[in-house]
C-alpha cells in the first residue's frame, strides 16, 4: 500500500492523512465558522423584528443544478484519475470548470434578479435581511474563485501527467474542496428557502 | 564544539545516533512533502535575504514573531504610559509632550480627549492581539511544536513564512494609523458600533478605524495561516513513539490554542467584514434609528447587539488563545525546576481541552447589560461559573508540582510562580464578574481591568517572560543574565500587583473604565491619590522592562555560551544541537520511549531521563510495567 515505509516509519501515523490533507480540512473548518457566523447572525438578527421579507429569485435554483451537477463531474475525474483514463480526468476538470463558471455568472445574474425585486445591498432601501443574501453570496462566490484556481492548478497538472492513480493528492484535495463549496452553497440556498 | 558533547550518561541515544546521518530516501511521488524532509540539508549557502528575512525556517520565523512582538510591547506600554499620566495628573501640563505628540496636546498643554480614547484602544489592540497573541504564539508554537514533537520544521513552511509576512503586514498597517490626521481608531479594542461603524461619529472613526479593519483582516489571515499549520504538524509530523500521551504540555496547549484560533478568528472576521460593509458599502447590519447631530440617518434594522455576538465569540475564546500558551510553558518551566514530574499529567490535557470547550459556551458574560432574557443570562453566568472547575485543577496541580520540590529559582521559574499567583489572583475576581447580579454593578468600571490585567495581562505577560528565559538558550545559543533577570522579575511582580490591587478598590467605588476626566465627579476625587499611585507604579513597571530588553538584545550577542541542555530538561529540543541548523537534527530524528516528565524518578542514577532514552538503559528506574518495554 504505502510506497515509502522508510520515510514513514521515521514518523507517528497521525490520522493517516497527508500533512496537505489535514491543512485541507482545517481550513474547510475555519470557512465553516465564517459561515456559521453570518447564518447564526442572520437568524438573531431576524428574530429581534424590524426584519423585511423578500423573495428569493427564481434563478437560485438553476444555479444550484449547476453547481450540483459540477460535483458529480468533479468526482467523475477523481474516479478517472484514479483508474489513470488521463482523457477522461482531462475532460472531468474542464467540465467541473465551465460549469463552476456558469454558476459564477449565474449568481452575478441572481444578483440581478434580487435587485429587480427590491432587495438591495445597501442604501437607503435595503435592509439587513436582503443584505445578508448578498454577504452569503458573494462570500460563498469570493471562496468559489479559489476553488476555481485550484481547478486550474490541478488541470495544468494534469496535462503534464502529473495527476494519476499514484499521484491522488492534489486531485483529492481538490474535489474535496470543490465538494465541500458545492456543499455549503446547497446549504446556504437551502436555509435561505427556509428562512427568508 | 567542545561543549556540544552531551554530559555522560544523560542522553544516550543522541550520541548513538550522533555519526549516522540521514540514509538516502528513493524518491517515489511527486506529491509527497514528506520527502522534503531530507532535501533541506541542501540548500547550505543560501542568500541572506532568504535565510534571515524570507526564511521559511520555523526557527527563524519564530525569532521574526518575537522580535516584533517586543516592538509592539514597547509601543503598547507606552501608550498606556501616556494615559496613566492623564490619570494620574488630571491638572497637570502635558506642554513637554509637544515635540512628541504634536497636535494631540492643546495649546493648554492638555491631552486631547479624542485622543485619550485612541491610547486605549491602541493599547487594548496592541497588547491583546499583536503582543500575546501573535508575539506569544507566534513566537512559541513556532519554536517549541517542531523542535518538541521531533520533526524537521513545519508541516508548510511556506505557509509559515506567509503567515509571519501577513503579521507583518498588518503590523505596518496599523502602526501608519498612529500618524494620520484624525488619528487611529478610538472606539475601545472592542471596536463596538455604532461607534466604530459610523464614520463621522468621532474622529477616530474616520480613517483610523478603516485601518484597524484591514489590519485585523490581515492579522485574521495570518492566525489561520500559522494555526492551521501548527495543527497539521502536531498530528502528522511526530517522531516515532511520540504519541498525543507523551506529548509536552506546552504541545498540548499550543495545539489546542491553535484549534481556538482556527474555530473563533474567522468569526471576527465576519463580524469585521459586516462592519466594513456598513460603514463604506450602505449596509445597515448594525444600526438603526440613528441621530447625529440633530440628522436623523437612514440605516434601519441593525442592531449592535448583533456585533457584540459575533466579536465575543471570538473575543472569549480569545483570552484563552492568550493564556493556554502561557500555561504550556509555565507547566514545563515548573516541573523542569522543581525536579518533579508534573502533578496530573492527564488531568492537566484534560482541563485544557475542558477549558477550550468550555470557552466557546461563555461569551454573553460580557454581555450582562444589554438588556439580554435574564433566563438566557443565568444559563450563561452557568457556563461561566463552570470554568473555574478546569482552572482550579490547573491551579492545584501547579501547587502540587511545586509542593516539596527541589526548586530551582532561576529566573523562567520566578516568572513561572508568579504567573500562578497572578492567574490565582485574577481568577478569583473573575468568579466574582460572572455573576450577573454582581457583573451588573461591575460592568465598565475598573474592577473589570484590574480583572482581566491581573488574569490574562499580566499573567500571559509572565508566561512569556518564563518561555523567553527558559529557550533562550535554545534559541540564541547563549544564556541570558540571572541577575538582571532577578531584578526585572522583583521590579514586575511587584509592579503589576502595586498597580491593579489598588484599581480593584476603586472599581468597586464604580470608577469608569475608558473616561478622560473624572475630576468632574465628587464621588471620584476622593481617590486622586490612589490614580496618582497606580500611575507611578505602572510607570516605574514599565520602565523596569528596559532590564529586560537590554538583557535580550546584550545576551544575543555577548551573553554566556550555553551548553545542550543547560535546565538539565527531558523534552526533545534539548537534543537538538545547540544552535540547531535547518532540519533540526543534523542525524536521525531522535525516537521517543517515555513521557516528558522523568524527573527526579526513584532509582535513576541522574535527576531527570530524556524523552529518547529506552527503558532497555534505564533498569534501575523502570518501574514494574515499563520492565516490559524494556525488552
Ligand atoms: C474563572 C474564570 C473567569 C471568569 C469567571 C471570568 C469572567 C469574566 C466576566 C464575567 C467578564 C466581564 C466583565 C464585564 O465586562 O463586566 C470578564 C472580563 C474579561 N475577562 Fe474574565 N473571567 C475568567 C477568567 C479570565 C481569563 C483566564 C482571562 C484571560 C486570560 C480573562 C480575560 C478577560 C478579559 C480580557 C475581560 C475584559 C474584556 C473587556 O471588556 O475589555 N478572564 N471576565
Ligand atoms: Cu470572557
């Protein structure tokens, strides 16, 4: 299994994660925080009053699909990786790519659907209700872009064969990532379903 | 190099392992950073600018921490020099300050009381989070998690390198906000709206307070930067047998303070990214219903209550970050010089890890008076009450460690004892705060800063002092004075008690924390000689760390040559040579058999067995269980 039991036997095994992978995952958590600060702040803020409705557009939910769907790519270049089909793990990323970029400008789209329905970031008609909306946006879209670079590192990587079935790590950092984004905005559209 | 040879007898397997060298590795995987490991060896005549400013070496990064963490203490004391004198002397000219102070002093000689507020908050920013956060940390976890865990360096040295560089950047960020025309931010450490979300409020809320966000953003950054990184190498780069039980604990509490940082700074940031956007992008997050100047302004439906959430929840578990390293260190400085293992091992990991679950559960006890659902508050001050469980098992077992040792009084053990008298001493009057009906009269008064001076301030302040004598030797290759060191100790265990003893008196009288002049109060003058006293106590304090400064810098360069292990300790950084080179171990990395305590253990020949000597060498020590291991 393990290609260097020299180097490794040097070390305690830890969780049996690559040092990479664990700096990973504690930086998925610290985004967790962040996010579990703005949904905790939107629910005490909306539960003091003074707190404005406001529809939530439609095109979310394509958005949603879109990025739903660039998961399943995502992992579908992970399998190809895996089982060293390059081709396949080429046209895995590229698609995982476009459709992250579809979701980017379907959000930028979204933004303007919330302000054609009167729900502004800021000024004198907006209210801390829809200027959440557009904080868990655009953060959750600000986290998106460097999901995109990495997508790109790792596709570079890749068509210089450096990405194959015994060089997993940066492809599986990567789709656990891109999992994780995929994952926190299909929460976020679901607590904002839930509570707007 | 002559000194470099271990006394005989005491670390065995250092000399063993001494001529072997590193074997060759078959690099098999791009991927792997293990392996680089054993590439450092490399890169021997490296460009000056590499080595010493764009090191990625956790060494260096560490010295780069602390020496900038000295330069903010300096600053921060200052500061609060220059208050205390406001306090101290209400009517008194402050005219021989112009050439310093410039326009901040009136043509009367008088403090600006714009002013005065900005020196606090200056202070409070400074101290809380660029001298015992990132100077502390910073500079410890840095030094001490590769060096006492067995590896070569961190998990990322780039990442390392990164996270100093965004420290530094922030650093440059704030100290420009000293020297803008409106000055820098004045709304208290504690940055609360609408104050600090209202541009035109005061002056310190223009520019200034621009400026403290960015510097926090970037400071936030370069937390999660070296915590993440801090974490990773506590649980992937341990040397062989090193496992989480036998871990120092200094480890142990770097590791969990880095968790604290990794789960609550990101939470400021949101808070800090929400206030940005009310103040310069027309949100209303945390305002409502505002007048000023007689012009009703137009943001509805914030509420600053929400702030004081968001930044608690990370200004709690805060305090922690400052204070577990501190007791990290203290627990290692008391049980090396007292020649004792540490008291309760286990149940000193425990109250850590008790005492950061427990910090995430308490914040609304800084929020008593805002009106918050009494019931809600009781549940709190609940919470609150409880930490004093984890703390008092810390606090006796440091007793107990000391409890009949064979105490050796050099200068890290004095400041170590005196971090538990002042923890004991601060902590006590936090049991009192966190009652809510007692908070309720407490609350803003100076009470609460002689609190928390007393428990985090100073304490921290003496965890690090300990740290910094204790490594020093490890760090430079040479010693620090022990005289100077008494003399610093005497004159800031003195100092800190002369000041905040007495602040607690008039805390209680309900003097104001934050106020420019309280000569306007009757109720107030009758303590003017008591302001009088705490401001030349502090000043003479303050002074007195010059002792130190001049110790550091002269022991760098002319100090005593130190030997390996000069404290006779057990941990593994001790077998590291002198001045470690990049790598750390020039060999192999030392394995691990025993826990870090060996001190003073019945039937061994010498007072304390390092972490890498095998039972097989140690017969006439094991005890019935280890005779197994031996084998
Ligand atoms: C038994 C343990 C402790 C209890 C019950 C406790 C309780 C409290 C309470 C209730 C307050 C709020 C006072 C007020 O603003 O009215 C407070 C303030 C504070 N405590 Fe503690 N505390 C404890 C230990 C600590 C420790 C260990 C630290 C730091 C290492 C610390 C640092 C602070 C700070 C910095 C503040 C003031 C923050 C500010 O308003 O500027 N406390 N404490
Ligand atoms: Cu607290």
């Amino acid at each position: 299994m393990n290609p260097q039991p020299e180097i490794l036997s040097e070390k305690e095994v830890g969780l049996g994660w690559h040092p990479k992978r664990v700096l990973l995952i504690l930086l998925i958590f610290s985004i967790v925080m962040m996010f579990a600060a703005f949904t905790s702040g939107y629910i005490v803020r909306r539960d003091e009053g003074n707190w404005r409705e406001f529809d939530l557009p439609a095109s979310l939910l394509i958005n949603s699909i879109l990025i739903a769907l660039s998961s399943a790519s995502m992992q579908w270049a992970y399998f190809s990786a895996r089982k060293d089909e390059l081709g396949r793990l080429k046209t895995g990323l590229v698609v995982t790519l476009v459709l992250g970029l579809a979701f980017l400008a379907g959000q930028y789209v979204s933004f303007g659907d919330l302000v054609a329905g009167n729900t502004y970031f800021g000024g004198a008609d907006a209210n801390p209700s829809g200027s959440f909306v557009y904080v868990l946006m655009g953060v959750h879209a600000f986290h998106l872009v460097t999901g995109l670079v990495f997508l790109a590192v790792v596709l570079r990587r890749a068509l210089n064969y450096q990405v194959h079935s015994r060089a997993m790590l940066s492809i599986g950092n990567a789709t656990l990532y891109w999992h994780f984004l995929g994952g926190l905005w299909l929460y976020l559209y679901l607590f904002l379903l839930l509570n707007h | 190099m002559s000194d470099m040879t271990p006394k005989p007898n005491l670390s065995p397997s250092v000399e063993a392992q001494g001529g072997r060298g590193s074997a060759p590795v078959p690099a098999t995987e791009h991927d792997d950073h293990l392996l680089h490991d054993d590439h450092h060896h490399e890169h021997h005549d490296q460009h000056w600018l590499w080595k010493y400013v764009f090191s990625q070496d956790h060494k260096q990064i560490a010295k780069q921490f602390l020496i900038t963490g000295i330069f903010w203490a300096i600053l921060g004391g200052t500061l609060s020099s220059l208050f205390r004198l406001q306090l101290g002397w209400p009517e008194g000219t402050m005219e021989w300050l112009k050439p310093i102070l410039g326009g901040w002093v009136s043509e009367a000689g008088k403090l600006d009381p714009e002013f005065y507020l900005a020196l606090v908050t200056m202070h409070g920013t400074i101290m809380v989070f660029f001298v015992l956060t990132a100077g502390l940390s910073g500079t410890f976890s840095n030094f001490l998690i590769p060096l006492q865990v067995g590896a070569r360096d961190m998990a990322s040295g780039f990442m390392n390198m990164l996270s100093y560089w965004f420290f530094f950047l922030s650093s440059v960020v704030m100290f420009s906000s000293l020297f803008i025309e409106t000055g820098p931010a004045a709304a208290g450490w504690t940055i609360y709206p609408p104050l600090s979300a209202l541009p035109q409020a005061i002056p310190g809320s223009g520019t200034g307070m621009t400026m403290w966000l960015v510097s926090m953003a970037l400071f936030i950054v370069s937390q999660l930067l070296g915590g993440v990184n801090y974490v990773t190498t506590v649980i992937n780069l341990r040397t062989r047998g090193m496992s989480m039980s036998k871990l120092p604990l200094t480890i142990w509490a770097f590791f969990l303070t880095a968790i604290l940082g990794i789960l609550s700074f990101p939470v400021l940031f949101s808070a800090a990214l929400l206030l940005i956007f009310d103040r310069s992008f027309g949100t209303s997050f945390f305002l409502s219903d505002i007048y000023i100047a007689g012009q009703a302004l137009s943001n509805q439906g914030g509420s600053p209550v929400l702030f004081q959430h968001l930044f608690w929840f990370l200004g709690h578990p805060e305090v922690y970050i400052v204070i577990m390293p501190a007791m990290g260190m203290v627990s290692e400085v008391l049980a090396t010089n007292a020649r004792k293992p540490i008291f309760g091992y286990r149940a000193m990991i425990g109250s850590l890890i008790g005492i950061s679950l427990l910090s995430f559960v308490v914040w609304a006890h800084h929020m008593f008076v805002t009106g918050m659902n009494p019931f809600l508050g009781s549940v709190f001050m609940f919470l609150t009450l409880i930490i004093a469980v984890p703390s008092g098992v810390k606090v006796f077992n440091w007793l107990a460690t000391l409890w009949r040792g064979n105490i050796r009084f050099t200068a890290a053990m004095l400041f170590a004892i005196g971090f538990v008298s002042l923890f004991i001493s601060g902590g006590l009057t936090g049991i009192i705060l966190g009652n809510a009906t007692l908070d309720i009269q407490m609350h803003n008064t100076y009470f609460v800063v002689a609190h928390f001076h007393l428990v985090m301030g100073s304490s921290a302040f003496f965890g690090l002092f300990a740290g910094v004598y204790h490594w020093f030797p490890k760090m430079f290759g040479r010693m620090m004075d022990e005289k100077l060191g008494y003399i610093h100790f005497w004159l800031t265990f003195a100092g800190v008690y002369l000041v905040f003893m007495p602040m607690h008196y008039v805390g209680i009288a309900g003097f104001p924390r934050r106020y420019y002049a309280w000569t306007g109060f009757d109720a107030f003058s009758q303590f003017a000689d008591m302001n009088k006293f705490i401001s030349i106590a502090a000043i003479i304090a303050f002074l007195g760390q010059f002792i130190f400064i001049f110790n550091f810098f002269y022991s760098i360069f002319r100090g005593r040559r130190a030997t390996q292990n000069p404290w006779n300790s057990t941990t593994l950084e001790w077998t590291a040579p002198i001045e470690p080179g990049h790598g750390n171990w020039p060999g192999e990395i030392p394995a691990v058999y025993r826990w870090p305590y060996d001190y003073s253990k019945p039937g061994s020949e010498v007072d304390f067995i390092p972490q890498n000597v095998p039972y097989s060498q140690t017969h006439s020590s094991n005890l019935p269980y280890e005779r197994d291991m031996a084998e």
